[in-house]
C-alpha cells in the first residue's frame, strides 16, 4: 500500500463486539452497514482511514459521505479547532462575517446572477429548499426528476428519488414524475448517445403534457448520478433537458452534492460539463469536508419568493460550519485539488478501461474525474447485472485494504469517489487490488 508517514493514535475505546451490539440494541434498525464483517475506522489522515486494530486502509469512497480535501486534513482541523475557540453557534438572527464571506466566495465560484445563498444542514434539506423555493416562485406544483436518480432522505427528496430501494409503498410527496434516465448504457432506446439523450429530454415534454396541468415548478438532476452508479447522459442531455422544463415554465434544479467543488476535474461544477446555467444549485457533503453543512444558491428574483413566508434554520450559517467551508474552498485552491481531480482521475480512468479489456466482468466504465463508475456484467451482450460478483469483488477489495461503495440500479456497480488528494500511487495501488478481486471473482 502507499507509503504516508502519519502514525495513527492506539485506540482504547470500547471494543468492536460491544460497539456492535450497543448499535443494533440501540440504534433504530433501519440504519445498515457495510461489509460482511463490519469496519470500524477509528482514525483518518487524508485519503486513508485505521480501523481499531490499527489497519489502514485506503478510501476510495470517502467523497461520498464526507471529505474532498481529505479526512483530518491539517488546515481544515486547524480552521475549524480556531473558530470553536472563539464562537461555536449563533444563528442568522445576529451578523457574523463568516456567512457572507461564505455565500460571497461561493458567488465568485458560480456563474453569474447565480449569488444568493441559503445555508443549511445536509443535502436533503438544501433540495427540500430548492423544491420549495422552485414551487413558491412559479406557483406550480409538479416536478420532473430523472429515474434512478437520488437527492435526500426527506419525504419530499425521496418523492423525487426513484431508487426502488428508497420508495415507501405509499408516495410522500403528489406532483413528482420521473422522467427516462439519458445513461447510453442501459437506455430502453436505441442510438448513438446523443440521439438516446434527446429521446430522453423528450419524455419529460411528455411527461409535462400527459401527467401534469401543463405546468411544471422544477426539473431536478444531478449532472452525474452518484448513488445511480456515475450514470450521465450525452453532452446534449441537459440542455435540452433545460430547455423543455423552461418551456413550461419550471425552473432548473443542478443538484451538485456529489459533483460540486472540482471533483469531476476539468470543471469546479458538474453543470459546467454540460454547458448549461441552472436557476437554482444544491450542494453538500464536500462543501464541509465531513461537517453538516450544505447550501443551496440561486438568483435574487427566485430567492425573494422565499421571503413571503418566515423560514428559518437554526444551524444554518453556524460559525463553524461556515468556517469549515471556507476552509475547503481555499484548501481546494491551495492544494491544487481541481486539477489533481482531473489529472489521477484520468490515469484511474483508463486503468479502469485497460481491466476493462483483461476482465470481462467489467460491462461499463464512466463517469468524470475523480467520480467513477464500474458496471459488472455476466455478459455483456444481455448486461445481466454481475449482482453477486460485485458483492465478492468489493469484499475483497476490503480485504486487501481498499475501500469502494457499490450501488446503481441492481446493486453491481462499483462506485469510486476518493478524497480530491490521492495521488497515482494510490491510484495505481487500487487498480492492482481491483485487478485481483476480479480475477477472483471472475474464476
């Protein structure tokens, strides 16, 4: 494994049996975990985690739920220990510098007339707010997500995610339809990827005139699915996807939790990929580098309509957290992270694409940047989800000291988000131990 020269702490906390049957004795049921043999990361350092015993591992799903400058990094710890000292909470009720320097640095960071912020707790509730915000300021109800798309664990963002796993028997929230996923991959239409991304912007037009008034308040994406898989349409997708929904009226929701702040490397958003400008743009998970904060930035027209109505969230604008965000924005810049993005996503991307050519398991490889996907396929004529395969190989990989998410529609696709700061050697590391998980599981 990669060489780092942090020596982790010995742990003396309760043991892994009894953090385990507190948790299932007291934790509510609905909670899971990963692993046949659960871990417990106890430390982190950048782009690696020590479980208990003092393993370590490296973390190559780390974007996904906290860092993208790298967990414990030393600037960030430093930042963010100084502001507790000082201040640890006061809400937006009284002026604090920290949430307009904040919300002015992330208008610097968008294109422009996109420079109003409302900062909340988690990416659930800044799509709620978006949700709520797009329905206030044009008066309609329904919205446009795309299948197999994720945006919250709140009634209204798990209305608009299509996940089969995260839907209830009954819909938590009327007006939500979800249009045809434009992923070249496993479209129901046929094509090149351009035409299958037009056929796909097409069925929302459908979709507004079959199931709605004729009126639509939002169409909400994520320019890369990240739970789906790093699923994503051709580069005309979202334009046209845009267009429709403005057509009727809606408003255009780029939900950036998993693509924002340099992760797919050429661009600081995920929008920008696909040369559009949104109304309204989500964020999370990196903005705070594993501290609760999100956000959610508009225009000053969309954001008074908010205004009718007193809304307000008490740790929204929390000096640390604000702090913490700062903290990665200049961290990101200072690091050269966009860029690192950009240059170890690509050399991962085409050792991806080379196992692709030694291992027939591998159906797909997609994504930008340092968010990747990697389909298993039995075959890959029929693309008969690998479900049971991906389980194996993503054991292993643990085993062997590297840690991936899995996820997409059936459960077989491997999901790569590393902290923005590995280097080619852990790139390079991870490509070796994928390698021989899938010479395992392809026996």
């Amino acid at each position: 494994m990669p060489a780092t020269s942090h020596t982790p702490r010995p742990y003396t906390g309760p043991s892994k049996a009894e953090v385990l049957a507190m948790r299932r004795q007291y934790g509510h049921p609905s909670t899971f975990l990963y692993y046949r043999e659960p871990l417990m990361p106890v430390e982190g350092f950048m782009q690696y985690l020590w479980d208990e015993t003092g393993r370590r591992y490296l973390d190559m799903f780390a974007g996904i739920v906290t860092v993208s400058c790298g967990h414990s990094h030393p600037k960030f710890v430093e930042r963010v220990t100084a502001q507790i000292d000082l201040l640890q909470h006061t809400t937006t009720i009284y002026l604090h510098p920290n949430f307009p320097l904040l919300a002015k640095r992330l208008a610097e960071k968008l294109p422009p007339g996109l420079d109003v912020t409302y900062f909340v707790n988690s990416g659930s509730e800044a799509n709620d707010l978006a949700l709520l915000m797009a329905r206030a300021y044009t008066g309609a109800n329904d919205v446009i997500a795309v299948r197999n798309g994720y945006h919250g664990g709140s009634p209204s963002t798990m209305a608009a995610t299509s996940l089969h796993t995260w839907k209830f028997p009954q819909q938590l929230s009327s007006g939500v339809h979800h249009a045809i996923n434009p992923d070249p991959y496993r479209s129901p239409f046929e094509g090149t990827p351009e035409e299958i991304a037009r056929k796909s912007a097409a069925d929302i037009r459908d979709l507004v005139r079959f199931s709605t008034p004729g009126r639509v308040a939002a169409f909400i994406a994520e320019p890369i699915q990240g739970v789906g898989g790093a699923t994503h349409g051709a580069p005309n997708y979202l334009a046209e996807a845009y267009a429709i929904t403005r057509e009727y009226g809606g408003l255009c929701i780029a939900d950036e939790v998993q693509t924002g702040f340099g992760r797919t490397g050429r661009h600081y958003w995920g929008f920008e990929n696909f040369g559009v400008v949104p109304d309204i743009v989500t964020m999370a998970k990196g903005i705070g580098n594993g501290w609760p904060l999100a956000a959610v930035t508009t225009r000053r027209e969309i954001a008074e309509a908010l205004t009718q109505r007193i809304h307000f969230n008490t740790f929204g604008g929390n000096p640390v957290a604000m702090a913490a965000g700062l903290a990665v924005l200049d961290i990101i810049e200072e690091d050269g992270l966009q860029e690192n993005a950009r240059g170890v996503g690509a050399r991962l991307k085409g050792g991806l694409e080379e196992l692709q050519h030694r291992h027939r398991l591998i159906g797909d490889v997609r994504g930008m940047g340092l968010l990747l996907g990697c389909e298993l396929v039995r075959d890959r004529g029929t693309k008969e989800p690998a479900i049971e395969e991906t389980v194996a190989v993503w054991e292993a990989m643990r085993e062997m000291g590297v840690l991936v998410g899995k996820g997409g529609l059936f459960g077989n696709t491997l999901r790569i988000k590393p902290p923005l700061c590995i280097t080619a050697q852990d790139v390079d590391f991870a490509l070796e131990v994928l390698d021989a998980a899938l010479g395992r599981a392809g026996r």
